[in-house]
C-alpha cells in the first residue's frame, strides 16, 4: 500500500495504475476510521481495480465554534485498517496541499443545503463541496463511495456530480449501526457509556416514525411531535432539528405522499449526532 502526501505524487500514481485500464475507486474521510468507513472501503476494494482511500479533515467544513481541534486523529491505526483491508493507496495530503494559499474559489450547490445540517452550519457545505470536488479532480476516480448516514451530503454530492458533468458514479452505501442500533460515527468517541445508551433514542425515534408511517399516518407534524417526545424523553439531549423533506431536493413536506427522508441531528453531552431514513408513503387500502 502507498502512502501519498502530496497531489503530483498522487497524481502520478493514479495515472501509472489507469494506463491498463484499471477502474479507480475512492472513498473520501477524515480519517479516525470505523467499521463505517470500513464497509465503504471493502465495497470499493472488492468492486474497483485499484482503491484509494482519502485521509483529511477538511478545515473548511468546520465553523468557528466546532471541533475541529479535537475531532479525533488517528492516522496509524487508520493506515493498519486500510492495509489490512487491500487499500492501494492512501491519500493524506496536509492542509497547505489541499488550501495552498488564500482560496478564494469555492463550490456552492443551493436549495439543497438550504435546510437540515444547512441551516445551523452555513459555510458547511461549501467547504464540503469544495473538498470534494478537489479530490474528484486530483484522482479521477471513476467511482467514489459515501455513506447513507450523511444523506443530505450524499444528495448534494450527487448533485455536484451531475450539474458540474464530472465522469464518476457514485455509489451510496447502507449506515452502518452498532448491535443495539446507534449509527456509527467518529463523534461516538467523545460520549461516556450512559451517554451511548442515551442516544438510541436517535434511531428510536426513527424506528418510531416508520411504525406510524406503516400504520397510515402521513402528517409530518405528528410523526415529529411522536419523535420529539422520545428523545427529549432522555437526560443530556438537545435537538438541532427533526425534519421531513422529500428525498429529491430536500425540500419541506408537510405530509408524506412521495418518497421522503426523515432525518435528524440531536446533541447528545458534548457530541452532535445524525441520523436518517428513508421512507415511502404508507400503501393505499383498496
């Protein structure tokens, strides 16, 4: 496996290993690597001739106020995982690579980061974006993997890819989730056990949603009034927010009759924490 630091260094490996024809495969992260990641990275192992898994904790996604100083790094257990799981190439440039100077060119994609995530983390998605379409333009992956778990990146990259006619398919992937149902994050780190336990009201919640879907129930304020009061239910939770959006442009519904995203981010102690699902309007009776 390589390591590579630096773009003309990765450059130059990418284009040794295309020269047979090979398919490029890559999956974006910030590293501090989990069986989340590790189930992207078997997919692009197993489905692409040579793998590249990105390693970089991108400053521009941050706000002023957020973790990027303590979000976890671990990049040498990071570098055994990819190794043991066939990664050709690790790519882990320093910041001064990606943002060699002042950058005053940026990637917007709008309406769809409008709202959720969008909302309370205004530059979020522009430096997401911008990072993204850095890495698809250094590597040229021919195929590039996210997760589930972060839908609303996952629909405004897709967006990115479509609007800017860049030539690589992305794949979602399923949210991976521990044994009891909490969806796999690097910010599970900074929880304690009873802080763990309290936030399965998470996906209870969505659980919850799904079951009064299944039984006819359409209205979206219902459904989040039901989820609101299982998480608050629990000590050390505050919800950022609870939102139903259709599953195409993230846009507000006010009832659930086309195919729809219900997600949420929720503090729980020092930790915020998303998660989602996807949903269809409850079947017709005959």
């Amino acid at each position: 496996m390589i390591i590579a630091e630096t773009i003309l260094h990765t450059r130059d490996l990418i284009k040794q290993a295309r020269r047979p024809g090979k398919t490029i495969g890559l999956v974006p992260t910030m590293g501090a690597l989990h069986e989340g990641h590790f189930s992207l990275i078997r997919r692009c192992v197993m489905e692409c001739d040579f793998s590249v898994v990105s390693i970089f904790i991108n400053p521009t996604q941050f706000g002023p106020t957020e973790d990027l100083a303590k979000y976890p790094r671990t990049f040498e257990a990071d570098t055994c995982s990819c190794r043991d799981l066939g990664v050709d190439m690790i790519f882990a440039p320093p910041t001064d690579q990606m943002y060699a100077s002042q950058n005053l060119s940026w990637v917007n994609v709008e309406k769809l980061t409008d709202n959720l995530c969008g909302s309370n983390r205004p530059t979020h998605f522009r430096g997401v974006c911008t990072v993204v379409a850095k890495l698809f333009n250094i590597i040229q992956p021919d195929i590039a993997y996210f997760g589930q778990k972060d839908a609303q990146q996952l629909a405004v990259i897709r967006r990115l890819v479509r609007d800017l006619n860049f030539s690589v398919e992305i794949r979602p992937c399923p949210t991976v989730r521990d044994p009891q149902g909490l969806a796999l994050s690097s910010r599970n780190d900074y929880l304690t056990p009873d802080q763990k336990q309290n936030a399965l009201c998470l996906s209870q919640a969505l659980d919850r949603a799904r079951e009064l879907i299944a039984s006819g129930t359409t209205d979206s304020p219902t459904i989040i009034n039901a989820m609101q009061s299982i998480i608050l239910g629990q000590p050390q939770t505050r919800i950022d927010y609870i939102s139903i959006v259709d599953s195409d442009l993230l846009q507000p519904l006010a009832k659930i009759d086309r195919p729809a995203l219900i997600a949420l981010a929720v503090h729980i102690g020092p930790a915020r924490l998303i998660d989602n699902i996807l949903v269809e309007p409850p079947a017709q009776k005959q």
